[in-house]
C-alpha cells in the first residue's frame, strides 16, 4: 500500500493557504500584527507563525480573528474549512526519518503547483534517474539510501501525475555537464532529461555567473492563484518557504530564462 494517501486534505497547503488569507483580511483592516494579537490574545511571534504557514492554528483562534475582521459568512466558512484541514499531517509525514519538516511542506508545495526550478548546480530531484541520486547521497548506508530513493519515486510519480502543463526547469551548465558518477551514470541522466515531459534550457556558464549565487530557487502557485511561493535553498542546503507576493522571483526566472534561450539540450558523448 502507498504511503502517499492523495485524496487526503493536504494539511500543509490547507496551511499556507489559511495563512496568507488571514494576513491579506489583516491588511484589508490597516491592522498591525500587534494590534491584532492583543485584542485576540496571543503572541505577536505565534500570529506571525500563522500567516507565514508555520503553525497549525488552533480552532478557536482561526473563530476569533475571523470576527476580528468581520469576515462575511462564506468567508469565515472557507477560513474554517481549512483550519480544519490544516489539523492533519502532511502528505510526507511517515518520511520524517530522511526528510525534515521543511523538505516535507516544500514536497507537498512541489506536487501542487509548482511553475519552475533554477537548479545551477545539479540535476533537481524530480529529473534525477535512480542511479544519479545514489550517486549524490554519498555514503550512507544502503537502508538509508533505499528509504532516500524510494521517498524520491514517490515524489517524482506525484509530481508528474499532477502536471496540467509543463513545468520550466532551467539548468545552469554546471548542473548539466557535471560529472556525477561514471559515464554510463551520466548517460543515462541525459537520456532521461531528453525525454522527460517539461520545458527545460540549459543557461551557459557565461551568462549563470551572478547568477550561481543564487543558489536553487522554485516557483509554485496554490489554491485558485490564491498564493505564490518561492523556495530558495541556501548553501547550508537549508530550504526556505516564502510568498512571492510582489513576483521577484519571477521575475529574476525570466531574466535567466530568456538569456538561456531555446537553444535544444546539449548531451556530451
């Protein structure tokens, strides 16, 4: 049986959902976050938690900061419906053991709308054949590294199962041309990004070199275009979930996309 339960309310989009609505009613009032935790009786620091998606709120706070801001009645139903949602596990939960909670909520923002990938230095997950991404998990033990790949099936089956229309992925050539593994290793990704079901560019040395600082960022977009996020991962390899609300990302994406061009994939013999 799965582990992953797809016709389960998906918790962590509930979340971030639920978040970013009650910020937007919040400055449609012209309310400061700390006028807002006084007069509904909790923390500045656990308010900001709720916005950002980071706390699973409770019920009752959820009640409150609705009437706060006289939301209407369909409005307060549709707050509640995902408060309620928000109570359950992410989609990733029973992988907590190789993936942390900020791997799990990106995973779950990744199935549900994500737009594009930059990933300068390697091949991004959901393009990585099985023999590339042992290759990257080093030495680690084969338990381990089974569990690793079989959360990466998973993750890749999701992901293409519910692609609408194809996702751009740019590649800078470091991450394309890199070595990882032996030669039949790299054959074989190629092949694989070759026939893979997305839009993807390969963005020359000459033109990545700001941009390699950069680090790997994606762009998803949730609910009804409720909400854009943009997850960054920084050098530690720490993963950062943030709205996109005035699309710099995007437009940093375009950018780079555009100086890529539509040039086909280069593949080395």
């Amino acid at each position: 049986m799965s582990e992953i339960r797809a016709l389960q309310p998906n918790a962590t989009i509930a979340r971030l959902l639920l978040g970013a609505h009650l910020e937007r009613l919040r400055l449609s009032r012209g309310l400061t976050q700390k006028a807002v935790a006084d007069r509904v009786y909790i923390s500045v620091s656990k308010l900001c938690r709720i916005e950002a998606g980071c706390h699973r709120s409770a019920i009752e706070d959820v009640q409150r900061l609705a009437h706060l801001y006289e939301a209407s009645d369909d409005v307060g139903e549709l707050l509640l419906s995902r408060a309620v949602a928000a109570q359950g596990r992410g989609t990733y939960h029973s992988f907590a053991d190789v993936a942390d909670a900020a791997l799990r909520d990106y995973l779950d923002v990744e199935a549900a709308g994500l737009t594009f990938i930059y990933a300068p230095h390697v091949i991004p997950a959901v393009l990585r054949t099985r023999c590339y991404a042992r290759e990257l998990l080093g030495e680690v033990s084969e338990q381990e590294a089974d569990r690793r790949l079989w959360l990466l099936s998973l993750r890749q089956q999701r992901f293409f199962r519910a692609r609408k229309a194809p996702v751009r992925i740019l590649l800078g050539e470091l991450a394309h041309d890199g070595r990882i593994g032996d030669a039949s290793v790299m054959r074989e990704q190629w092949a694989h990004l070759k026939a893979a079901a997305v839009d993807l560019r390969v963005l020359p040395a000459r033109q990545a070199a700001r941009s390699y600082a950069l680090g790997a960022f994606s762009k998803a977009v949730l609910g009804n275009n409720e909400m854009t996020v943009t997850c960054a991962e920084h050098p530690s390899g720490e993963l950062r979930l943030r709205p996109d609300s005035h699309e710099r990302a995007t437009a940093q994406f375009e950018v780079l996309w555009q100086r890529a061009g539509r040039g086909s994939l280069r593949v080395a013999a």
